[in-house]
C-alpha cells in the first residue's frame, strides 16, 4: 500500500509541477505517517504492555522463588527466559574448596580444619506433581537434606572465607602497628639516649617524626581492620548459630569446624591485639619519658634562652659561637639547675615510695583490670574450647554410635543375605528337578513325533516315488508305443505320399501322350512298404507297360475311341470268314448306310442283339461319355472280327489304364487306410 | 497302333494297285506297241491283270491277320 502511494504520488508529482521526488516523498511519507500513526500507537502501547509485564514478572521471580517455580512449572520456556535473566535457580551448588592460604602467616595459630569439600548437588528438575513412591520421597528428602546442608555449608564456608580474610588482614595490620609502634619506639630511645652530632640528630628526629607518622597510620589501620575483622567474625557467630538453628545433623561438623575456626581466629586476633596494647603501653612508657625529657629539655632551653637570649634552641649544636661571659653564665645556670635538680631528687625519693606505692597501686588497679579482662577472655576462650571439645566428643561419639549401628545393621544385612541365599538354591533346586523333567518328558514327546514325522515323511517319499516310477514305466512305454506308432504313421504317411505321387503323376498325361512312366512313383511305394505285402504285392501288381511307358489317359482314349468308330464302323462286317476285298466294300457301305445313336445307355444285361457292332460301339460311347472307361472297355471287348483286330490296341491301352488305375485306387484305399488307422488311438 | 495298321493296309494297297496298274498299262502299251499291233485289249489286259493282281495282294494282306503264319506257328 505504501509503494502504491508513493508510486502515485510520484507519478501525479512528475506529471504535475516536476518537483523533486524527494520532497514528494517527504510528503508522501508524512501523509502515510500520518495516516498509519493511530495503528503504530496502538502496537506501540502494545509492546509496551507486553515487555513491562515480562519484566515485572521476571524482577519478582528474581525475588520470590516461589512464583519463580509456579511460572517455569506453568508457561513453557520460560525457565530458559528466567534461566538466562537470572541466572539459574538458588538450589545448584558450585563446587568450592576453601583453603585458607596464609597458614604461613599465622604459625601460632591453631590448625585450621579445612571444612569438607562439598558436591556439586544438581536441583532436582520440576518433577511433575504425582504421588510419588516412598524412596522417592526419601530420596528427595535426603536430597534437600544435601542441598540444605550445602547451602550452609556454602555461606559457612563464604563467612568463614571472608572472616579469615578480614582476620587476617587484621592481623597483618596489628603486626604491621605492631611493628611500626615497635619501631617508633626503638628510634624514639635511639634518638633520646644516642649521642650523636647534631645533624644526624636532626635527621633522627625526622626520622621519628616519620616513624610516628608510620606508626599512627598503622594503628590506624589496625584499628579498622579491626572493627572490620570483629564485623565478620560477627557476622559469621550470627551465621554458625543460623545453622544450629536450622537442625541439620550432617553440618553438625561443618559447624563444628567453622566455630573451632571462628574460636582460633577470636583468640589469635585476641593475642595479636594483647600485643599491640602491650607494645602501645611500652611506647606510651617510652613517649612519656620523650615527652618528659623533650620537656625538660625545653625547660632547660627556656632557662638557657632566658639567660642568653641570643643563643639558639638547638644547644648541642653550639660549639664556637658562646662567649666566655655566656659560657660562665651557663655554667652558673647549670650548676644551679644541678641544685634544682638535686633537691628535686631528694624531694624524689621521698616521694618515691609514696608514688612507687601509689603508682603500684595503679600498677595493681590495671593488672587486677588486665588480669580480670584476661582471665575473662581466657575463661571465655576455655568455655568456647570445651563446649567445642564437648561438641566434638559428641559427634565422634554419634559417629562411632552411628558405624556400629551400621556394622550391626550390615552384620543383620549379612545373615539375612545367607538365609536367602540357603533359601533360594533349594529352590532353585527344586525348580531344576521339575525343569529337567518337564524338559525330558517334552523331549520325549518332540522325538516320537519327529520320529513318526519323518517315518511318514519317508512312506509318503516311497509311495510317491514308486507312483512316479510306474507313471513313469507307463509313459515310457506310451512313448514307445507312440513311437512304434508314429513310425507306422510315419510309414503310413509316406505309403500315401508315394501313393499320391503315382496318383498324380497318372495326372501328368497331356493329350495323346502318355503319363510319365511310373516306375519311379512306383519305386517309391515299393520302397516305402517294405514290410507291407499286401501294400508291396500291389505295387508289384502294376502292369509292366505302365511302368516302363506310362498310360493313356481316359480323355485320350475317348478321343481316340472317337476316331476309333467310324473305323470300326466300316470294318463291321470284316471277320475271318468274311474278310475278302467284296467284304470290306460292303461293310464300308453299310457304314455309310446305317445310322445308329451316336450313344446309347447300355441296358444292364446285353442280349444276342445287343453284340452288334454298331450298338456296341454306341453303348461304349455313351459309356465313356459318363466316364465309364470299365464297362466302355468291356462293351467293346465284345467287338468280334476286324473290328476286333482294329481296337484291340485301344482295348489294351483301356485295360493298362484300368489296371493301372484300379492298382493305384487300391494302393491309394490302402494307404487312407493303414493312414486312418494308424492315427487313431491303438 | 492297330487302327493305324488298315490304314497302312489300304496305303499298301492302293499303292501297290496303282503301281501294278500303272505298270500293267504300260506293259500293256508297250506290249500293244509292240507286239500287238496297237490294240487296247493289251493294255486294258495288262492294267486289268494289274489291277487283278493289286487286288489280290491287297485282299491277302487284309487276311493276312487272320491266317496263322509260320514263324507264329513255330512261336
């Protein structure tokens, strides 16, 4: 929508007045800023919404950990959110060793007693709320036990740790006073009591002066790392009785422990603070008698500046610059000071017993004070380590209660584990025996099964394969059988063949040519019946003419018949009584004369009548018409005399193509039947 | 062939008749020329007896096939 608009505002802009199209789109953006900014303050207020409740529930989650676990048990995620926030939950411990590292410090102190190093204890994961079994509840009991015991442990050991720090750095500040006050002490005598010139003298002095400087910043120091050491020290009594109060038997040693440390850290910081008084007190001692000589020493430098004014402060200083009226004057003044002084002493030690009785009795007054403070804290010190012995005695004693109640429980543990061992071989015993019989009589059972399995499996094996071996007798003789018959078919077929070759070479006639000579056709079904006799003894039965020269076909022998007729017909009268010249001119004359049918049906049975040439020659014509060569061949085999002689060749001919036909038809009927038969099933 | 074997006969014939005419007649003309003083009956003579003996012959050889001859007998 926005591209739209700034596409058309370009375009109207371009169009328009050619403004820039930077301030077109200025305007555009304004107006479509305008347009969107109700819905931008709606997402706006929005996200404002979302992130403040996010935050305020993140920030009381970090102070309750109770809402901490009801919102991560409650919204997926977020215990990674909060996790990440926040840091995980205050339940995983760390694991710390704490090793107070400055033993070589503290040589007089006692043996600090390193607390136990705790496990890494990961918080148990939001279970989910169910009725759990009692060693989970156990467990988990024990598991807060731990937990609890290592988060007293842990501050224990940070209150312990930051006491023993400031305990130290105390102690060093106290050493540190200790020293630097010991120091000032030792070059305040020095630079009262040595004799040295003047310069140095003055170097001395401001090396006290530095001393001084060294040795009240050091104090101090001491001092605040004092407040700061008895702050901890506190602090951790405050934390040690927490945990007592918190009644969990396994810190007992960890508490043990801390306030054996916490003892031993009160009294070296006790000691080293005794000793600081003490090297205070010597200094006071050593700063007052400074103070009283520095005092004296003005005095003296009074009465010596009120005597000679000109003289400078620093006295020892002046060598050569004092006149002998100066030198005398202060010789009088120190002669009269010595008096002053003499009478001082005496004056002194007069009241040097009153003032050693009085200052003995403040001397007592302050020892009885320091004595009574001492054998306070000793008193509190003997306290703290027999109630702490008394503590110990009492958690060796429950420990040493404890691991014999454990040796008795294991010794229980042990017979128990005896008996049910004893208990469970017999019974396993027991169970082998019905097993092993169980086993047996099914073993039993699977072998007689199998065996009648397998003895069936073998009869059915014999069986079928004596089926098989019948069936396959049966077909191998089928296949013989089939094979005998096949040859015979074979045979048959090939009988038929050469039959139907020597049928159709009879066909091969052309007109008024025989056929083809059959001996080769005959050959052949002479060949192929060898063992046929019936078969062979008609092959053999083919006039030998036939053979050689072929035979007439019947079309031939009727057209030759035809022209047979008319000869016959002029030669009737022609026999061998009358056969002269006269004959042949009257039989030629009455073939010229007589007209009969040119055919005739011959009737069933020829009558005396009948044998004339003329009606023979008729019938055998109507004969042969029909396609009747046998009876045409018989009708004229009736012709008697010339007629006779002339178609006697013809006859032959007619009787070599019958016979020749007639052997073939039979071979031929021969060969459809051996072939016939010899196909159908045996 | 046997219906061929007339027709052989009459060619025989008929030649044989008319070689036996011819040389009858010619005889006779010879002879008629000769000896006969020009006569015709020598030449119708001679070609008769010509033509008798043609006949004859002819007629013999037609009946010849019935006859049984010698060498058929002695077969």
């Amino acid at each position: 929508m926005l591209r739209a608009c700034l596409r058309g505002a370009n375009a109207t802009a371009r169009k328009n007045c050619r403004r820039s199209p930077l301030t077109n789109l200025q305007q555009c953006r304004h107006y479509t800023a305008g347009e969107s900014s109700g819905a931008a303050k709606v997402v706006a207020a929005g996200l404002v919404t979302v992130g403040g409740g996010v935050g305020g529930a993140i920030l009381y989650a970090k102070w309750d950990h109770k809402f901490r676990a009801a919102v991560e048990n409650n919204v997926p995620y977020s215990d990674w959110l909060l996790g990440l926030a926040l840091g995980p939950a205050s339940q995983g411990g760390v694991k710390k060793q704490v090793r107070i590292d400055s033993q070589d410090e503290c040589k007089e102190c006692h043996d600090h007693q390193e607390p136990p190093v705790t496990a890494m204890v990961h918080p148990d994961a939001e279970a989910p709320l169910r009725e759990r079994p009692v060693e989970e509840v156990a467990a988990r009991l024990a598991q807060q036990d731990l937990e609890e015991q290592d988060t007293v442990a842990s501050s224990l050991e940070d209150f312990l740790a930051s006491s023993a720090k400031a305990t130290l750095q105390a102690i060093g500040a106290q050493e540190t006073a200790l020293q630097a006050i010991a120091r000032h002490t030792h070059s305040l005598k020095e630079a009262m009591e040595a004799e040295v010139p003047p310069e140095e003298k003055s170097a001395q002095w401001k090396d006290l002066e530095a001393a001084l400087a060294d040795r009240t910043s050091a104090v101090n120091d001491a001092g605040t790392a004092l407040l700061n050491a008895n702050e901890a020290l506190d602090s951790l009594k405050s934390e040690i009785d927490k945990s007592k109060g918190l009644k969990v038997s396994a810190v007992r040693p960890l508490v043990l422990a801390a306030e054996e440390n916490l003892h031993n850290m009160v009294v070296d910081l006790d000691k080293v603070v005794t000793k600081v008084q003490s090297a205070e007190s010597e200094s006071k001692i050593v700063s007052q008698y400074s103070e009283l000589v520095n005092e004296a020493k003005l005095q003296f430098q009074r009465e010596v500046s009120s005597l000679t004014p000109e003289i400078q402060a620093n006295w020892k200083g002046l060598t050569g610059k004092l006149s002998a009226d100066d030198l005398n004057a202060l010789i009088a003044h120190a002669h009269r000071r010595i008096d002053q002084l003499n009478r001082e002493l005496a004056e002194q030690r007069v009241r040097e017993q009153i003032h050693i009785d009085a200052s003995l009795e403040q001397q007592k007054l302050e020892d009885q004070k320091a004595l009574e403070k001492a054998v306070l804290t000793a008193v509190q010190h003997i306290k703290e380590d027999t109630r702490l012995e008394h503590e110990r005695k009492l958690s060796e004693l429950r420990d040493v209660m404890e691991a014999e109640m454990r040796t008795q429980l294991r010794r229980q543990a042990a017979a128990h584990t005896d008996h049910v061992q004893d208990v469970l071989k017999v019974q396993e015993q027991e169970l082998r025996a019905d097993a092993e019989q169980v086993l047996g009589s099914k073993m039993l059972e699977q072998e007689t099964s199998y065996r009648q399995l397998s003895q069936e499996q073998l009869d059915n094996f014999t069986l079928d394969m004596n089926t098989a071996y019948a069936r396959l007798k049966g077909m191998e003789e089928a296949i013989d059988s089939h094979v005998v018959a096949e040859e015979e078919a074979r045979k048959a077929h090939q009988l038929w063949l050469s039959v139907e070759a020597l049928n159709y070479s009879l066909k091969t006639v052309e007109a008024d040519s025989p056929t083809v000579p059959l001996e080769g056709a005959a050959q052949a079904v002479r060949d192929s019946c060898h063992d046929n006799d019936f078969a062979l003894a008609l092959a053999t039965a083919l006039p030998e003419e036939s053979l050689q020269r072929g035979v007439y076909s019947e079309a031939s022998l009727r057209a030759r018949f035809n022209s047979l007729r008319s000869l016959a017909r002029r030669v009737a009268l022609v026999d061998e009584t009358h056969n002269s010249l006269y004959q042949y001119f009257l039989s030629y004359l009455q073939a010229a004369l007589l007209f009969e049918a040119k055919q005739e049906a011959p009737p069933s049975q020829l009558s005396g009548e009948d044998l004339d040439p003329f009606k023979l020659l008729s019938y055998a014509s109507f004969c042969l018409e029909h396609g009747d060569l046998e009876l045409a061949a018989k009708l004229v085999n009736q012709l008697r005399g010339e007629a006779r002689r002339v178609v006697e060749d013809w006859l032959t001919e007619a009787r070599l193509t019958l016979e020749t036909r007639q052997v073939v038809s039979l071979l031929s009927a021969y060969a459809n039947a051996v072939g016939l038969g010899t196909t159908q099933a045996p | 062939m046997s219906e061929k074997e007339l027709g052989k006969k009459w060619d025989r014939c008929l030649a044989d008749g008319a070689i036996k005419v011819g040389t009858g007649l010619g005889l006779g003309i010879v002879l008629s020329v000769l000896f006969f003083k020009r006569h015709t009956w020598p030449i119708s003579f001679c070609s008769a007896a010509g033509l008798g003996m043609a006949y004859g012959n002819c007629q013999s050889d037609l009946r010849s096939s019935y006859l049984l001859h010698r060498n058929e007998k002695e077969q």
